[in-house]
C-alpha cells in the first residue's frame, strides 16, 4: 500500500469497523499502535468523537512505568484521553500478561461506556499466528483462521459483549514503520521483541514478509480459512437455535438426533459454545473434551469435563463439583457478597444486581432444593442467593426486593460464536 493511501484507508477501516462512538485504542506506545493512534487522532478531529488510549504497564521489567507515562504524553498530543492501566499483580509467561492485559482493556472500555476497542494487529501478526498454530498438536483448519477483522474479547465475564477491531490486519509492519517515519512520529521499540526466548520473536525471524510469494500465500489461505470459520460459527448459532432450549437455571437441553444430523463441525462448534456457557469458565474447553461431548450426546450417555456435565437426557450445565466444590477438597466457586445497588457476575453464569437488599450469592451444594425441573446429577451446582432470611434459587425463584437475577449463558453462547443476536 502506498504511503500516502495508509492514513486515509486507515481512517477508512477504522470508521467502516465502528462508525460511531467513541474511538478507544488499545496503545503500547510500540510502532503499529503509534501509526494506529495517529490514524484514530485524524478520524477524531474529522469527526468530533471522542479518542481514548488505554496503556496497559505489565510491571514485568524495569522501565515500563516511564515507558508508560512517555506513551501516555504523545498520546495526549495527540488529542487522546490517555489512562495507564497497572497490572498490580504480575505474574510470569505471555499466556498471563496476555490475560491481564485483556482483563484490564475490557474494565477500562466498560468504565469509558464502549463496546469496542481497536487493535492494531498486522499482516506480519497474522503470519506469525498462523505459522505458531500450525506447530501446535493436532492443528486443524482452525490454525488458519487467525487474527480477523473483528472477534470479541478472549476474556470473560470481564470481556462480555466487547468488541476486538483490527483494521490494519493487511498493512505491513514496515508499511507502518514507514508512514510513521514520514509523519515525523517517534514510537517505542520493545526490547523484549527481541528476546528470544519467546516464540514469536523466534517465528519472527524467519516469518515470510507480507508481500512475499509465501506471505502473501498465507494471507490468501487466512482469507479462505476465515470465511470459512465464518460460515461456521453461522451454522453452529442456527444449529443451536433450532436445537438448544436454554433452561433459566443455567442449562440447556440438547437435541441430541439435531445434532448427529449436522455436520461434524458445525455440531462441535456448537458443543464448543454451550459447553463453555454452562461452564462460566474463561478459557474455552479443549478440542478432545468437546468431541467427547458430543459423541456422548449422540450416544445418550453421560459426560463430564472442562467444567460442565452432560446426562444422559440430553441436558447440559455446570459440573456442580467445579461450581460447589469437590470432597477432595478443590474449591468451588467463591461466594459473592453484593451491597444494595450493587452488581456482580457470579461463576461467570449469573448476573446479579442487588436492590434495597443485601445478597449473598453461592452455590448450593448439597442443599436441599425444590427444583424439580433440574436433573438431581445437577442441582448442586444451582446458584443460590441469600435476602436476610431468605433463600431462593436463581432463574427458579422471583428476586428478591427489587433484585435483578439473569442467566448469562446465552450471552457467552453468542460471544463464542461472535453472533449478533442470542438464542
């Protein structure tokens, strides 16, 4: 792409992706953002809306916290509202910066009131991503479908309903580094971009470039290998439209002749989802566990793992010992202690918001409940809630004084699968 055409296809991208509300980048001071943030800042001053930065301080060596405050300063340059987000506990490995980071940008965009944040992943990060999916075990077609335009937050609850946008994702880095070079821009070279000990970096140094034959052969098969994953996360959410009946308990019912006649990856796109909605857990269930799944759902036989149970019914929710706690002492989920006005996801199922009432909000274990309706395998992992003395059962029982108690499993069904709608 020539110079002179990355600022306006940029702005392009950029207002094609979100074309209202307000602009919030995601800002390491690096060179893509910094070529990003000027496109961002153009777009703001073209169009009055508001421009925010959020600068993510892992804390993981020294220099960052100036590093941090240098980037906060160009970006107020820039025009932005500029916030550093402090990582207070910082542990080791990419794996859990990444989290954090995610878990930090997903809070700030809440705060702000935006569903959407702009990345500025290249074509060169497509690249590398695949080529690191295709290393792993049992790489599938999936290791192809890296880095779209748009996904949603890799972090849950935290990141529910956020909006991940990329619109440099077939600009070159060195495209990038060149535009800033002409704009007179001064960005920052992470110096752990070349260490390797981490496998990118490593990748990196013999990744084909984007505009190489072998670049530009992978970038076609990513273009191909997304609308294909497109095409079924599609299928997945009709399946489980025409399929699914979700109980207000937290759980669905599966059915289960549905769900043999579809196409084997449509039906495990769609146990991949459920399975990761009843669950409440962050990361989505391994490939094994969900293709044992769903053999058992056509079976009619039982299952469990990655957090949920399935009977031999068809009926899938939480495994109540990751949700209750297990008799050999592994915790369950942490009790949640809510004051009048206030609102908090419970085992990242339940959304609760308290009224003129305190809550307390556990799990019930081996409570005596009247939930008839729920399989017995099940009902320790229903989510109970406390009002002074009184106990009820959520999505079984009204809420009490003014309280608002709501299922979130069809949320994360449609954030797994990046729909526009819910079941």
């Amino acid at each position: 792409m020539p110079l002179d055409d990355i600022g306006k296809a940029g702005r392009e991208a950029c207002l094609r992706l979100a074309p209202d509300g307000p602009l919030v980048l995601a800002l390491s001071g690096g060179g893509d953002s910094t070529a990003l943030a000027l496109i961002l800042s153009d777009l703001a001053r073209l169009t009055g809306r508001p421009f925010h930065t959020l600068i993510v301080d892992h804390r993981l060596r020294a220099g960052s916290a100036a590093e941090a405050d240098l980037t906060a300063r160009r970006a107020e340059a820039l025009g932005a509202d500029a916030q550093i987000l402090v990582w207070t506990n910082p542990a080791p490995g990419q794996g859990a910066a990444r989290a954090a980071r995610h878990r930090l940008l997903a809070d700030a965009c809440r705060n702000i009131g935006s569903q959407t944040l702009f990345l500025a992943h290249t074509a060169d990060d497509v690249i590398e991503t695949m080529i690191m999916r295709l290393t792993r075990k049992q790489a599938g077609w999936r290791a192809l479908a890296a880095m779209s335009e748009q996904a949603m937050s890799p972090v849950w609850p935290e990141g529910r309903g956020l909006r991940l946008l990329r619109p440099l994702v077939r600009a070159s880095r060195a495209g990038l580094r060149a535009f800033l070079t002409r704009q007179g821009a001064d960005w920052i070279e992470d110096p752990s971009n070349a260490n390797t000990r981490f496998e990118r970096v490593r990748v990196r140094q013999s990744a084909p470039l984007p505009h190489s034959p072998a670049g530009a052969a992978l970038l076609a098969l990513n273009d191909t290998a997304l609308a294909l994953d497109g095409q079924v996360r599609s299928a997945a959410f009709a399946l489980l439209g025409e399929r699914a009946r979700l109980h207000g308990w937290g759980g669905l019912t599966l059915d289960a002749p549905g769900f043999a006649r579809a196409p084997s990856p449509v039906a495990l796109r769609a146990m991949e989802a459920v399975m990761a909605a009843v669950s409440g857990q962050a990361d989505l269930p391994r490939a094994p566990v969900v293709d044992a799944f769903l053999k058992a759902l056509c079976a009619g036989q039982p299952a469990s793992g990655g957090g949920a149970l399935l009977t031999s019914q068809g009926v899938l929710g939480r495994d109540p010992g990751a949700s209750a706690g297990r008799a050999d002492g592994q915790g369950g989920a942490s009790m949640r202690e809510l004051q009048p006005g206030e609102a908090g996801v419970f085992d990242g199922r339940f959304l609760v918001c308290a009224g003129h009432e305190a809550l307390t909000v556990s799990a019930a274990g081996a409570e005596k409940t009247h939930a008839g309706a729920v399989p017995p395998v099940l009902r320790a992992s229903l989510v109970r809630v406390q009002a002074g003395h009184k106990a009820l059962i959520a999505g079984l029982d009204e809420a009490p004084g003014g309280a608002a108690i709501g299922s979130m499993i069809a949320d994360r069904i449609a954030h797994v699968l990046n729909a526009d709608r819910l079941i």
